[in-house]
C-alpha cells in the first residue's frame, strides 16, 4: 500500500456469518451486501477495504471456529478477483493467525490484528497478543502479507504495558504499519498519540476510528492513512448499513485536501 498517498481504508462489515447468533441461514445474502458495499467504495474511489466479520457479536476472544474462516475466506477471495485496490483481512476479535491464512490463500494484501503484543482487558476477557505464532505462521506460508497492528487497540485497557510508547517499542519489528485509535468505535483519536508512535517507531501511522469529513483536515498531516467504518454507515451509526452519499462526500473531502 503506498502510505505516500495518505490511503483511505474502508470496512467491510459482514452480515453474521454462519455459526454467529445472528446468522439467519442465508449465506448469498451475505456475499451480495458485501459485493454491494464494495461498489460503493470503488465507485467513490476509496484506496483499500479492509474485511471484517463485525456483525458476529458476542465475538470469540482469539480462535475462530472453522466455519467463519471459510467464510470470511470466501468472502475475501471474491472481493479480492473483482477490484484493482488493495484488500485487507480481520478475523474480529483477535484470531490473528486466522487472519494471515486467509490473506494468503486468497491473495489479500494486508491483515489488521487488534493485540499484537502484550495483553489487553476487553469484553471478551483476556485477549493475548501472540505475535510469536502469527509471524512464525507468516514465514512457514511463505507469506509477506503486511500486519497492520493496533496500539492502545479499542474497546480494551492494557494489562502488559504501562504507556504507549513501550506497546509501541515492543510492536513496531513485529508490524508493518500501527494503528491508532480512539477508546470506543467512532471516537477521535489524539495527534499527541500519533507523535508519541513517530516518536519511537518508523511505521507508517493510520488512524482507525472517528475520522469524518469535518475532522480529517485537522490529522491529514500527522497520520499516513485512515481506516474508516462508523462515518460511512447511515447516520454514521456502525451497525447501519453503508451509505453512499456519506462515502462520495467524505472522499470528495479527501480529493480536496490531495489538491
């Protein structure tokens, strides 16, 4: 991914997919809502999507059953031969070596993995960085698929690091690019904690949550991408489906600060 160009990533977010509580037993329906997202960010001219099965709430702390593998894989795979952007994997909510296998097999171009290092306090309990096995994984596949890691991750407090910048000191040699984002989906995240990432590491930077047309202008310089999820829904609502007018304005948006 070039992060020269400030990429702007956005969510797919699956219908439940089998096995999760809310799955309702047609699977073609999800395949057509992600296809029908992923037009409407291609057509607005997004630079990555990245997907997630976000809709299989209560979510399993590390290891997916076999059954949201292959779909989230198939998924993918289709995604993957019908657009020319890069595509990214998220195995919700930290099966991180999932994630890797999926982008291999089915030619994606990144992974977002939430804990990556340390250990985190977050609704599904513990959730364990294990980078020791992902990168083991990464390299018995002869995979170069980027991680694209999470500090101070979402929806957590942190057990293993006391500040920022010894998460970061430890994840920066085991990522490619290190995400940054606000304490909950949808909330702002800080350019003090950007520059406290530049400080200490050479990854690229990308903010991961609350970014809209009204605020981009003020991180456009600090952070070397956006990924964006709430913002693009109805009503910029998360579990909303995805709107196409808040997609062309947003990247109209972008379009002018690129100018």
């Amino acid at each position: 991914m070039d992060f020269s160009k400030k990429p702007i990533i956005a969510c797919v977010h699956l219908l439940p997919t089998p096995g999760a509580p809310l799955y309702d037993g047609d699977l073609d329906k999800i395949y057509e809502m992600a296809l029908s997202d992923v037009r409407i960010f291609t057509e607005a001219g997004v630079d990555g999507i990245i997907v997630e099965n976000f809709r299989d709430t209560p979510f399993y702390p590390e290891s997916l059953p076999p059954e949201t593998i292959a779909t989230l894989a198939a998924v993918t795979r289709e995604i993957v031969t019908k657009v020319d952007i890069s595509v990214g994997v998220g195995a919700l909510r930290n099966d991180a070596e999932a994630a890797v296998a999926i982008a291999t097999a089915t030619q994606a171009n990144f992974v977002r993995v939430n804990v990556h290092v340390g250990a985190v306090l977050a609704e599904q309990g513990i959730v364990l960085g294990k980078s020791y096995k992902t990168l083991r994984l990464r390299e018995a596949l002869k995979s170069t698929v980027p991680i694209f890691a999470d500090a101070r991750v979402k929806h957590s407090a942190p057990l293993a690091y006391d500040t920022l910048a010894e998460e970061v000191r430890d994840l920066g040699p085991r990522a490619e690019a290190i995400i940054i984002s606000g304490p909950r989906t949808g909330m702002e995240a800080t350019i003090a904690d950007i520059d406290v990432v530049k400080a200490v590491s050479d990854n690229p930077v990308l903010i991961g949550t609350g970014i809209t047309p009204t605020n981009i202008e003020r991180f456009y310089e600090a952070a070397d991408g956006f990924i964006v999820g709430s913002y693009f829904k109805e009503d910029g609502k998360a579990n909303n489906f995805v709107s196409h007018t808040r997609v062309q304005e947003f990247m109209d948006k972008v379009a002018s600060l690129r100018r």
